[in-house]
C-alpha cells in the first residue's frame, strides 16, 4: 500500500496536509476531489530543480486538470501551459499563465482555435499534420500575423505503457511520421507567415521507464540536425510530457533522470527545452472522496458500493486503471481488512473501481479516498445518471477551499430547451 506524501494518516485518520478529510466531507459532502497546493508546489519545484542546468520551459498540460486554482497556483511557479483547445488557452490565460508560455497542441485544431491563439500572441503551434500546417498559415497571413510553429514528430517508438494513452507508434493518430519529417519541414518553410522554430515530440502517458525517451529524444536529436542541415533554423525541442507516477507498486524513474535523459540526448544541440508534464505534477497530488452507500453481499463477493461512479472518475472503467482504495478513518480496527468489489452507482457494470480489493473493513456511511486522483480524474467526469460533478476542493496546510462548487439539479438541468415545436 502507498500513502500519498500528503495525505497522511494522522492518529489512524486521513488528512490532506493539515486537514482531515472528515472535516472537509462534513462541508462539501460527497463525493468530492480534494488537492494539496503543497503536492503540487512540491512536484513542480523537483521539476525546475531537475532542469536548472538546461535552458527550459516547463509548460503544465491542462489537460490533466484546468481547475483555475491548479493552474493559478502554477502560474504563480512560473509555469507555462501545454494546451489542446481555444477553451485550454482561455483557462490557462484566465489563471494568468502568459501567452508567450504557451505551446498549443492538438491533432485537429480549428480555423477559430488558430485564430484566438494567434490574437493571444502564444509561444508555439505544435502542428500535428500537413493539413494544418496550411491553414495555420492561411489564417495568420489573413489576420497579418506570423505563427510560430514545431512538427509534432511521431518517432515510431513503443512507450510500453497502456494502448490508448500510447501516442508515439506509426499507427497512433499523432503527428508527422518521422520518415516523412524533412518534406513537411520543407513545405513548412515555403509557406507564408510561418516561422519555423523547433521540433516536438511526445510518445505517450504514465511511461514508467526512460529506454522509450530515450530512444525518441535520439531520434529527434538526429533530426534536428538534419533539419539544420536542410537550413531550418531550429531552436526548440519540445520532449513531450508522459513522465508516469505510482499508483501501485510501480518504480517510477525520478525528475533528476528524466532530466539527465534529455540533458544527453540533446543537450549538444543548444535548444530550448520544452516540456509538458501533466500527471506526473497533478496525479498524486488529489484523491477522491467518497462515501460507502451500502455493503451488499452478494452471491459470491460483498460489494462496496460508492456514491462516486464512472462518471465521477472513468480510469479504472476506461484504461483498466489502478487506484490505491483507503478507508478515511481506520482507528476502529486499524489492521482490519477485507475483500470487496469496489462499485459505484451508475448503471453499468463497468462502473467498478476495484474487483477482489483488500479494503478496511467498512460500513454505510464510512469514509473511503480514491487515491491519485488529481490528473485525468475531475477533466475527464461527466453528469452521466444526472448525477453532479463532483465539487474539488484544494488544501493549503490547515486551510482549506472549494475551487469548484457542486452544481444544483436546476442548474444542469436548466442548460436543456425544449424548442416550441415539441
Ligand atoms: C497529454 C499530453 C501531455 C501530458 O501528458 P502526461 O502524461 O500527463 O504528462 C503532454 N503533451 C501532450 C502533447 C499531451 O497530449
């Protein structure tokens, strides 16, 4: 079993640093996400640190969690963004990340996303194909503006991790076959009010060993110079996000070697670095909170059933996902478990957290945290059932705050109309 750093057992109770999470479920109810501001301080520091030595920008991907006290407290590090969508842009630029720290990602972007990123004046296009590269290049010439613009390069390089979150082999969606690199690169250079300045690269999520960048970063390395060669005036790389973290038992490389991977394969080449990490600055930094609603036996198994479901967190139900299931309040019988399929309420048989989970022995009404949960949970919930996205709360030593309240009925619901003719 892993504790989360920051959400110790005090006296056999869980807290978010000085909180206890009992206090905050006596607030806001349940379920709800909590994160720990100090979590994320901490991870994006160990990130700086591991880079010091190289000319970086570390640019957050949104996209693991766009809450505006996640993204401002980053801000506020120094941080840039990693966005995919014009609403991605208008989140980091509302928490008061500056649009020259912007990189834009994203397979399909469109005419108006391009537009609003160019009139914000961002970093960088991470141009994912030929098609978008020409209409990058039209829209900036009709509003007189020039892009500046990377090749996403897909390097045909297996990440070794779960398929739908590999993003670097030839047959994924992603970016512009390596083999194929020079030819964009020259369309690239002919087309107007374009700039080409870097080269970007990112294979995949939750990676747990750095063979897999490592071979990438040499691939890209090795184009790089190419691209020189051809005249392109190439001063950034882009090395992607993807760095994983332990859920489980897994052994995860630390911040230092990942840095170190980067520092050898590229470092000759005096760009600037980019990199995009997500999960591996939000993940452990947030859990879910959830109250037990029955324990039902069934025929074969006892059910833990939850008033958090799929549509509250979809990983487990969507990538197989594995998450640490702890009791909040384990003082009555602190070494007590049992085995329980872990459920949820919605209906569908693949809203089950867990099958077989050693869990604290537990009752109607107990206390049980989802753990790393803070990247990948709260973007990816939905009302699926009509139930209310659950509220996220974030914890700062003994304070705590709701950064996202829990909606009313009516106020989902009012989101509908009826037109006239029904
Ligand atoms: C999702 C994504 C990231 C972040 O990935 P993590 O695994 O969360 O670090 C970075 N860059 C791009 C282009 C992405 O799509």
């Amino acid at each position: 079993m892993t504790i989360q750093k920051f959400f110790p057992y005090i006296n056999n109770k869980m807290f978010a640093e000085d909180v206890a999470l009992s206090d905050i479920a006596e607030k806001v109810g349940t379920p709800f996400y909590c994160y720990s501001n100090t979590a994320i301080s901490h991870n994006f520091q160990d990130y700086k640190q591991a880079f010091a030595n190289q000319d970086t920008l570390i640019c957050y991907a949104v996209k693991a969690n766009g809450n505006q006290a996640v993204l401002s407290t980053l801000a506020k590090l120094g941080s840039g963004a990693d966005v995919v969508s014009e609403g991605e842009i208008r989140r980091a630029r509302a928490a008061g990340i500056e649009a020259n720290k912007i990189v834009y990602s994203g397979v399909a972007k469109i005419e108006s996303e391009i537009e609003y990123a160019l009139n914000e004046g961002i970093f960088q296009f991470n141009v994912e194909s030929e098609p978008e590269l020409e209409l990058i290049s039209q829209v900036a010439s009709r509003l007189n503006k020039t892009a500046a613009i990377a090749f996403r390069i897909n390097p045909d390089v297996c990440a070794n991790t779960h398929a739908k979150i590999s993003t670097g082999k030839s047959e994924n969606k992603f970016g512009v076959p390596i083999s194929k690199a020079r030819i964009a690169y020259k369309q690239a250079a002919s087309l107007p009010n374009l700039k080409v300045q870097g080269v970007d690269v990112h294979i995949g999520s939750q990676l747990t060993q750095l063979a897999p960048f490592e071979e990438a970063y040499k691939r890209i390395a090795q184009l790089v110079a190419e691209l020189r060669s051809d005249g392109h005036d190439i001063s950034v790389v882009d090395i992607g996000g993807g760095l994983g973290i332990t859920y489980s038992d897994e052994n995860i490389p630390s911040k230092q070697a990942y840095a170190a991977i980067a520092q050898t394969q590229l470092g000759h080449l005096g760009c600037k670095i980019i990199v995009e990490p997500g999960r591996s600055l939000l993940g452990n930094a947030g859990v879910l909170v959830s109250s037990v609603v029955f324990v039902k036996t069934g025929e074969e198994r006892q059910f833990l059933m939850l008033d958090a479901g799929m549509n509250d967190l979809i990983r487990p139900s969507m990538y197989d996902a594995h998450h640490e299931i702890l009791a909040v309040d384990i003082s009555a019988a602190p070494n007590q478990t049992k085995t329980y399929d872990v459920v949820g309420p919605v209906c569908e048989t693949g809203d089950t957290f867990s099958k077989n989970r050693q869990v604290h022995q537990s009752k109607s009404g107990d206390l049980i945290a989802i753990m790393s949960c803070g990247a990948y949970g709260a973007v990816m919930a939905s009302t699926y059932n009509t139930r209310m996205l659950a509220p996220e709360v974030m914890v700062k030593d003994d304070e705590f705050a709701v950064v996202r309240a829990r909606l009313s009925y009516e106020e989902v619901i009012n989101t509908d109309s009826v037109p006239s003719w029904v």
